[in-house]
C-alpha cells in the first residue's frame, strides 16, 4: 500500500473540517484507504509539505477558449464580439490541433490543483458539417489530452442544433461558423451520444474518462428538441447547459415562447436534480425558486462573468433556496481555483454591499463537492477523508501571498501559484508548478497556440 505523508492537511472531523498536523494517508486503487492524525512518516512515503486541500473540481470549461486569453480586449468588444473572436478560433481546430491544445490547457488545470474538469464540448465535426472518420474524432482527442495530463473528464457532449430563437419560436439556422457544431436532430445527436459512451467507456478508465451531455443552451436547442431530450437522455447521466448568461437571452426566450429560460426548462422536466445550469446569471425570483426546488446545482464562473461582463448571478439567493454552488474557469482567462473562490465571495460583496456571504468553507465545497452531480468521474469532497478519491493539492503556507493566513481562510489570500504538489488518484502529477510527465504547461501553451492564429 502506498502512503502520503502531509505536514498539515484539512481533514473532516465531528465539528466539520479542521486543519491536522502530520497527517498520514494510506491509499489503494487510487483511493483514500487510511488516515491517521499526529504521526511521523513512513519509509517510502511521499511527503507533502504545507497544507493539503482536497484538489478542485472545474465544473465548466471550454479548452480551447485558452485561445482568447489577453487577445481579445482591443478596443471596445463587447460579448458578441468576443463571440465572433471566439468562432474563428473553433473553426481553426482539427482533432491534432485540439489534441495539443487541450492538453497544455488541461495540465494548466492540474498543475493549478484541479483534479477534474468537466469540458463543455461542441466542436464535434469538420468545418462544413460532415463528421470526422470513426465520428468521434474531436472527442477522442479531448479524451486523450486529458489522459496525457492525468486529469479526471467529464466530456459533456453537447448538443447544439439553432443559431438563436427565431420570431414566434422558429430556430434560426446554424450560422456558417457553427456548422461543425450541430447533428442530425435531437434524435441523431442522442444516437451519436450513445455511440460515445460506449467507444469511451471501452477505450478508458471511467474514473478517469466519462462522457456526460450537455444542452448548449435555449438559443441553440429549440423547444420541441428539449421535450425530445427530456423524454429520452439516458437518466443516469449529468446534463449542463448555459442559462441566462445574457439578457438578450431572457428576451428572445420570453418572446417566442413567454417564459423564461429556467421556465421552459421547468415545462420540460428538465429542472431536475442532475441538472447543472451554467451561469444562471440573469434570474427571476421565480427562476430561483425553480431551481432550488428541483435541488439543481448552478455552475457559477466568476472571473469569466467578470472578463465577459456578463454581471453577478445571485449565487447566495441560489444557495439559500436549495441549489448546490460549484465553479468553473469556462473560457480560461484564469486558470486558478482559488481566485475563482475568491471571485465568487466578491462578487456577492460588491452586489449587496456585505462581507462574509459566502463563509470559507462554502467556497471551498464549491470549488470541490459542490461539483458532485455535475461530474461523471469522482469528486473530492471539502476536506480529506478516508473511501475518497485521493485528488489533492498542498499549499504553501509561507508564500508572499499566503504568509499569516489561516489555512481555512485560504481563499482569501492563496492562488493557484501557492499550490507545490498535485496528486490525482493517488499519483504525484505536479510539483511546484511542473507537470511530471508533461513539463512547464507554459513551454506546452505557447508551443500548441503557434498552431492559432
Ligand atoms: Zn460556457
């Protein structure tokens, strides 16, 4: 049996999380198999030092959105033009390309403490439309990358059928750029999605690889193709989508169809527990009160909504009706689960005016088990335990950043820079910012983005 020696860590404990010193832990098949508080190590333990966090879970990406990053604030470009920015990048992929990219992109997360990501995918095919030899080309790809950096996938293969709500409900078409994006129908895509599962589910690990699926959003699925999803997804995958991000959203939904997004969802059955809203930036009372009563979890990404100025979603009204918080990067302008913590409380502060909405712990579960239903590979919960996947992250306690903080307060003063050593499934992957089989994911980055333009 292997074993990890940590000179501090969060552990659970009957009064919830605390800080432990010299905490050993055994694991076996990529688990938590022992824990022990107050002891020296072992011969042939690995030792952490600082202070061990259970590693993050990033409930919302899109890998190769990292194209964008500090390229797309010239002028005065507002989130359509970003948008347009962000097509011309999608149709400069080929699996290759996307390969390379997203595994740079994902050993950012990793070294940065992620564990996992669930990646919201929908370039499925070639630029004209048709699909890739063998289909799932740009899919396996993605898989691939993230088995090369040892991050845990969730690969919600989404369906994205209309180019925006037309008059009266009609979907406007896929527009030339989001061709490679669609399928054959709601019908075609969920055939397609079956053939996925299988071919991933044969081809990889499924703590490691899972496909879930995800709705792009009620712009790009039109009504009659969410009742067709509500009636034959498979039940027990997770489902995502992008809701409310925008209020030119909320208005061609209330014109066609004269409810809100989270409303037509709700018409559907589609509010329900495995359900993981993404954004939900722009909500009713009502919206809220949906979404907590269905127990979905809401997928907020602070410094994406910041950098897109898309505004603060009322993530503490989410909570405090019943829906569970967890984070995401999405489009990568940051790559850092501690600054997304961060965000996240502070962009509670500056809407209400108060400090303290989210307390530490809170932030903490958000950026870990409060991603549980959104992922399909395991999650660790907020603080170390014994049957957990053994995914952490140690923390420097004396880094310019961190020095005289409380280690539980960390979310205040960390960033992903503090983080020294990585561990996924019980296997050191990163140390002090290098990934150890992959390298410095800067040389990775800067190589696969030549290939952009
Ligand atoms: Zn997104």
């Amino acid at each position: 049996m292997n074993g990890f020696w940590c000179e501090e860590a969060l552990i659970e404990a009957d009064g919830g999380p605390t800080v432990a010193t010299g905490v050993r832990l055994e694991t076996q098949d990529g688990r938590i198999a022992g824990l022990t508080v107050g002891v020296t190590a072992e011969p042939g333990d690995q030792v952490l030092k600082g202070v061990v966090f259970p590693a993050a879970a990033n409930a919302h990406s899109h890998a190769f959105h990292r194209i964008l990053r500090g390229r797309t604030h010239d002028g005065r470009g507002d989130f359509w033009v970003w948008r347009e920015q962000m097509y011309r990048s999608a149709g400069e992929l080929t699996p290759e390309k996307y390969e390379k990219l997203a595994t740079a992109v994902f050993a950012e997360m990793v070294v940065a403490g992620f564990s996992s990501v669930a990646e919201f995918h929908y370039v499925h095919h070639q630029p004209d439309g048709r699909p890739y030899a063998g289909k799932h080309g740009m899919e396996l790809a993605v898989a691939r990358a993230a088995m090369a950096a040892g991050i845990r996938l969730t690969l919600l293969d989404t369906l994205y059928l209309a180019g925006g709500i037309g008059a009266g409900g009609a979907a406007a078409p896929l527009s030339e750029e989001q061709v490679r994006f669609g399928d054959a129908g709601a019908h075609g895509w969920l055939e397609r999605l079956g053939a996925l599962r299988a071919e991933v589910s044969g081809a990889f690990p499924p703590e490691m690889v899972s496909v879930g699926a995800a709705l792009h959003s009620v712009r790009g699925v039109p009504e009659q193709d969410l009742k067709i999803v509500a009636d034959h997804l498979p039940a027990d995958i997770p489902l995502h989508i992008h809701l409310s991000e925008q209020p030119a959203e909320n208005d061609a939904c209330r014109k066609a169809y004269g409810v809100t997004p989270a409303g037509l969802l709700a018409r559907h059955g589609l509010l329900t527990r495995r359900l993981s809203a993404v954004h939900a930036t722009h909500l009713t009372p009502e919206d809220i009160r949906l979404l907590g009563e269905a127990g979905s979890t809401v997928v907020m990404c602070p410094t994406t909504e910041a950098d897109l100025a898309d505004g603060i979603g009322p993530a503490r009204a989410l909570s405090d009706a019943g829906v569970t918080i967890s984070l995401g990067t999405d489009q990568h302008a940051v790559i850092d689960p501690w600054i997304e913590m961060r965000a996240l409380e502070h962009g509670e502060r500056l809407g209400s005016g108060q400090r303290g909405r989210f307390t530490p712990g809170e932030l903490l579960a958000a950026a870990t088990d409060g991603a549980a239903a959104a992922m399909a590979t395991p999650v660790m919960p907020a603080a170390l335990r014994t049957g957990a996947v053994c995914d952490l992250m140690a923390v420097a306690p004396d880094s310019v950043r961190t020095a005289g903080s409380v280690a539980q307060q960390f979310a205040f003063s960390a960033t992903a820079s503090d983080v020294t050593d990585v561990v996924i499934a019980g296997e050191l992957v990163a140390s002090d910012g290098v990934h150890r089989r992959l390298g410095k994911p800067g040389s990775l980055l800067a190589e696969a983005l030549k290939e952009f333009s």
